[in-house]
C-alpha cells in the first residue's frame, strides 16, 4: 500500500520518477546536440566548455598585468615584479576609462574563434558561457559597480543584424554578478563604419560623436558606478568614446570589460 505522509512532498516514486524523466531528457538533448567544443566543435564530453586543446590553446590574461589597461606584464617581468602596476603606455596616455579587463588575448589562441562565432552564429550557446570567464575576468570591477553597459549598435546596424553581442554577454554576467544590465543608457547616434583596418588615429576619429546618453536617462548615469561590456578591445578607441560620454553625463566612474582583447597592435 503506498502511504503518503503530508510532511513529505512527494512520494519517493514520484521523485525518482522525475529524475529519470530529466535524465532521459538531458540524454534526448545530448544525442540531438551533442556536446562539442564552444570554439572548434570537436565532440567533448559536457556542453558549454572547450575541448582540452582549445583549452590549452587559450591565452587567458593574468596578472602581473596593468592595472590601468589590463595589458600583460610577460614582456616585462622585471616591472610586474618590482611592484609596478601601471605600464608605461598607460602612462603616455591614459585612458579614459579607469580600469579594462579582459578574458583572453585576441590575437592569437580560439578566443578569435569565439567572438567571431558569438557575433555570426550559435548566439545562445555562446554568450553564457563567455559572461561566465567575464565575470570572473572582471571580479574586482564588478565587486564595487552599480550598473553594466553594454556597447550599443546603432539601431540600422541592429535592424539588420538583429543581435547586439555585447548586449548578451552583459545580460549573461548580469545573471552572474548581480550588477544590473541597462541596455538603454548608452545610445549609439552614428552609424559608424566598421573599425577594422583603421589606424588608431583614424579610429579614435571614426568613432567621435557616436555615443550619447539620451537626457531622460542621464539621472540613471548620475553618480554611478558603470561597467562597459564589449566583445573585444582593440584600440580602445570605441571604449574610450563610451566612457567619455558617461563621465560627461555624470557617471562617477567608468570601467571596461571585454571578453578579448589586442594586445599587441600590428
Ligand atoms: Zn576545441
């Protein structure tokens, strides 16, 4: 006879039940999806990660690194280890932003691979589990904020791509870290061309007066704390023209976090 005491919420039956529903399930999902790496697509064997190679391959940014720009320290050991903590090129010229942080190196390893596929293609499957190496990438920016932004496209841009990337990888570390996405406080008011094959003058110039921060939001801006989010950091130049905007509409202090970044520029 099957009793069913009211203290309990459910008979055991049922319970296991349950589980073997949500096994077969996971089991269904697997053999229609199968795990595979995030970036090269090998079959491994749990979804959302990359398969031991790409692993290998990824160059995760570690301190000793700059505390302004996030830049490495490897090529200057000496410097992380005489306790400097701002590089030289941070000092000749200072960003506008406070502090920028980043996952991985752009150049070279499967962080490439990612953006790219996160922009192009398998959007959802991509964007949790790179906000998850953001947010641990970016701990000490997101410890002491009040609001992440999101690098905004220009509303032509979005219409025809449908898809802002930064956009997804701040909801997916919103998610994570509790800072709040506002994904309305930065506007893109120019249509900027693409950035790429631009000298750093030339994108610095490119991206002028792009950004603004519509007046019935700037009270949101006021005395806040703002994390900008972005998929990748080359110059710099379009980060900086961000967090001028900001500081300009109040923000007491604007930090940048990216999934990928240039170290080296060619
Ligand atoms: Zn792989």
């Amino acid at each position: 006879m099957l009793r069913l005491d009211p203290s309990t919420q459910a008979p055991s039956w049922l319970l296991h039940g349950a589980r073997a529903l949500k096994r077969a399930g996971g089991l269904a999902l697997d053999l229609l999806y199968p795990p595979s790496c995030l970036a090269c697509r090998r079959a491994i064997a749990e979804h959302g990660g990359l398969c031991p190679e790409c692993w290998g391959a990824m160059r995760f940014i570690e301190r000793p690194f700059c505390e302004r720009l996030g830049t490495p320290f490897e090529a200057d050991l000496a410097a992380g280890e005489s306790g400097r903590t701002i590089s030289p090129a941070a000092l000749a010229d200072p960003p506008v932003f406070q502090r920028a942080r980043a996952v991985a190196r752009y150049e070279d390893g499967p962080a490439r691979q990612l953006v790219h596929r996160l922009k192009y293609g398998d959007r959802g499957e991509l964007a949790g589990p790179m906000g998850r190496w953001m947010a641990r990438a970016g701990a000490e920016l997101l410890d002491d904020s009040d609001v992440l932004v999101p690098i905004p496209l220009h509303w032509t841009r979005l219409a025809r791509r449908r898809f802002n990337q930064a956009a997804a990888l701040a909801k997916a570390i919103e998610a994570l870290s509790a800072v709040p996405a506002e994904t309305e406080l930065l506007v893109r008011v120019k249509p900027t061309p693409p950035q790429v094959g631009l000298t750093r003058r030339l994108r610095a110039k490119n991206i002028q007066g792009a950004f603004e921060v519509p007046a019935a939001r700037r009270i949101e801006a006021e005395g806040r704390k703002i994390v900008l989010v972005d998929d990748v950091m080359t110059s710099g130049a379009t980060l900086n023209a961000a967090a001028r905007v900001l500081l300009r509409a109040g923000a007491k202090r604007v930090d940048a976090l990216v999934f990928a970044r240039v170290v080296t520029e060619s």
